[in-house]
C-alpha cells in the first residue's frame, strides 16, 4: 500500500519545532517498520530552507515544495496545485494531511480531481480559538485566514483523525465527516527517561514556543511568588524565542527578558532556546517538574512527552489538556491566568517528594498504554486499510 503524508517535516530530525512535525516524524518512523508499506512525504519550506532536507537516509521519499509568499491570502492556490500534481505522479492509495490548512485543502483538492482517491486529515490544532486570541493585529489577520481556509476544508473532509476528545467538542458540528479517534504518538527515546531530578536542586522546565499563548509570563509571576521560600529552585524555559514571525514576537521575548531582570531573578531563570531531541529528554529526567500554563491546547505533545519521561506536569485546563491530565492523578490543573495557583502548584510539588512520586508513576503507566508510537502506528494503519479497502471494493462495484 502506498501512502502519501502531507505535513510539516523538520528541516533537522534531531531538533524538531512544534507538536505536528514531532508527530510527523515519529509516526513515519513507526509507518516504516511495517510490512507492504511503500510512504511519501510532502512538505512545503520558503524557498531558502527548500535545499535542507533533513537528515540521514530514510526508508520513505521526502517531497519538498517551496512554499508562495503571501500564500494565505490566496488560500495557498500555488503549493496546493504543485503538491496535487506530485501526487498524482506518486498514484498513493490514501492520502494523509496534518493540520486543517494547507495541507488538508491540498489532500482534498487530490481527492477532487480523482474521487476514488481516499484522505484523512489529522487535526492539530483549532485555527479559530487560536486566532481570537493573538495580540497584535497581523497575527489576528493571519489567524482569521488560516480559520476560513480551516472552514472550508472542515466542510469538504470525509474522514478526520481526532487526536483528543477536544476536537469532536470543538468541530462536530462543522463537519459531516466521520471521526476516527487516534492521538498523537510520542518517540520511543522518552519513554526511556529515568527520571532522577537533581538532589538539592528544583528545576522547573517549561518546553513550547516563547509565545503569548504559551502564558509563559504567567509561569515567570508564579516563579517569582516562590523563589524567596525555595532559594535553590530554578526555571528552565526551552524553546525559541523568534518563532513567531514579526515585531509582536520579538517584543513578546524582549518582555519575558524584562520581567526576569525587574524580579531580580537573573541567574535563576535560564533562556535555553531550541534544544535537540535528546537534550530535551535529558532534561525531562532532570527536572521536578514540567509546566505549561498555555491560554489554547489542543493535545500538546509536551505533556505526552513528559508523561513519558515520568516528569510530573502542573498546566492550565486549556483545550483539550484535560484530556491528557486527570487532576491530583496523574498531574496538577490550574486555571488559565491564575497565577496564585499556579504558585502553589508549585510550591505543593516542590515540596512534596512523595506527591511527585506518584505523579510520575500515574502518569507513566497512562503514557505507556496510550502514547506509544508503534500502537499510534498501528491503529493509523487499520485506518490506511479501511480507506484503502473501501476504495477497492467501489472500484470492482461492491458496496462502499
């Protein structure tokens, strides 16, 4: 069976930007290994990233197309039209695209110009709660975009894969396609974290993009709510600070800077940008704890990621976070904005060894039966053959 996956594809596998490319990149992995599987990728980069295809040698074909500028304001006709002629070059018997944008109205545009081709979208994200609230205007406008185009594509889509209960909450209603409940797969490398937070010291990550959503100024004003009573505590804040494009993130960074400098706390509150997979899971096993105290989630592959690890997680009921985190079980919920909470979240995990303990055992076995990506693989697969099978059988004129 010949697969065609249309998503984001890291330019740099071990330093991977974002839930979608992450997940991506470890389904392929996990695609790979079965049998009678032949899988293409086709993912689109401005033209200067278009020559860095990623690295090493893969079982799969890797399919770059440059991507338009100001793409959005023509709901991305020209990637679009290269990406449906690449795959009618490659024949795929299903097509598979992550996100409701761009590469939903691609794999659907396939589906259009030959309606025995099958495609499933994977819903990552949900453009519209996202786009309410941007704080600068430009990203309000490109938010408004990507949420008609994510409408559109909604209204077109036969099949979706909900990756949390959060989507169906939140998209039921705009489509009639059928919902196939499958979540985000995690790499194999974090489920092989020993978590061992240093002795004496309290590391407290934050892993995501250094972006409003993100509330990561929420997490610096807890930080500073305890950092008298826990002198040895220090934050962690991995991620990009220019992920988001333009003057609002550049300020939002520089304010972040800002607010750690007012507080006294340089020297406490360290800035460690994008870090490699293997980095990242290190500090998984390092920290007392993970936190992620976004405004709008869907299903963040963090928190999976450090379930996993064994790292215990304090976030925001945000989205669909509540999904992922039963509260005093298997992590610590908060309430978006509420910084006196998110303090004594803090306060009760670095405090109690015992707590973090359980935490972390919850946590784990849940990720273990839930986020592994060779089970992830293999429920995506039946769906691949189910899709596949229907097309078949209207082919030779059975019943759908």
């Amino acid at each position: 069976m010949r697969i065609a996956m249309l998503g984001p594809y890291p330019q740099n596998e071990e330093s991977v930007i974002g839930g979608p490319e992450a997940v991506v990149l470890c389904l392929l992995k996990h695609l790979a290994v079965l049998p009678d599987l032949e899988l293409h990728v086709i993912t689109c980069r401005v033209s200067s990233d278009a020559s860095a295809p990623g690295n090493g040698s893969h079982p799969w074909k890797l399919h770059i197309v440059p991507r338009q500028r100001r793409g959005r304001l023509t709901a991305h006709r020209g990637e679009r039209r290269e990406i449906v002629q690449l795959l009618a070059q490659i024949r795929p018997d299903v097509v598979h695209a992550h996100s409701t944008g761009l590469y939903a109205a691609a794999a659907l545009d396939a589906s259009d110009a030959d309606p025995s081709l099958p495609s499933v979208i994977t819903v990552h994200g949900i453009s519209f709660r996202e786009a309410q609230i941007m704080p600068d205007w430009r990203e309000r406008l490109r938010g408004q975009l990507d949420s008609m185009l994510e409408r559109r594509n909604l209204r077109r889509a036969r099949h979706l894969i909900s990756i949390s209960p959060y989507v169906e909450q939140e998209l039921g209603s705009a489509t009639r396609a059928q919902i196939h409940p499958i979540e985000n797969p995690v790499e194999d490398l974090f489920f092989t974290v020993k978590w061992t937070p240093r002795p004496n010291v309290a590391r407290i990550l934050f892993a995501g993009r250094l972006i409003p959503r993100k509330g990561v100024h929420h997490l610096l004003a807890a930080f500073g709510n305890i950092a008298a009573q826990f002198p040895s505590a220090e934050l962690y804040l991995a991620g990009a600070e220019d992920s988001t494009p333009g003057p609002a993130g550049q300020e939002y960074a520089a304010g972040l800077h800002r607010m750690v400098r007012e507080a006294g706390l340089d020297g406490r509150v360290h800035f460690l940008g994008s870090l490699w997979m293997d980095q990242l899971a290190a500090v998984y096993g390092e920290s007392t704890c993970l936190v992620l105290p976004s405004q709008q989630e869907t299903a963040p592959v963090v928190i999976q990621e450090a379930m996993a690890s064994g790292c215990p997680v304090i976030a925001t009921r945000a989205g669909g976070v509540p999904y992922q985190i039963e509260h005093e079980r298997t992590g610590l919920l908060v309430d978006y904005g509420d910084v006196p909470g998110l303090a004594d979240g803090l306060r009760r995990l670095l405090s109690d060894p015992a707590l973090r303990d359980r935490l972390s055992r919850a946590a784990q076995q849940v990720a273990q039966r839930r986020f592994r990506g060779a089970e992830i693989a293999r429920q995506t697969l039946a769906l691949y053959q189910a899709l596949a099978d229907q097309r078949s059988r209207r082919s030779t004129g059975g019943s759908p």
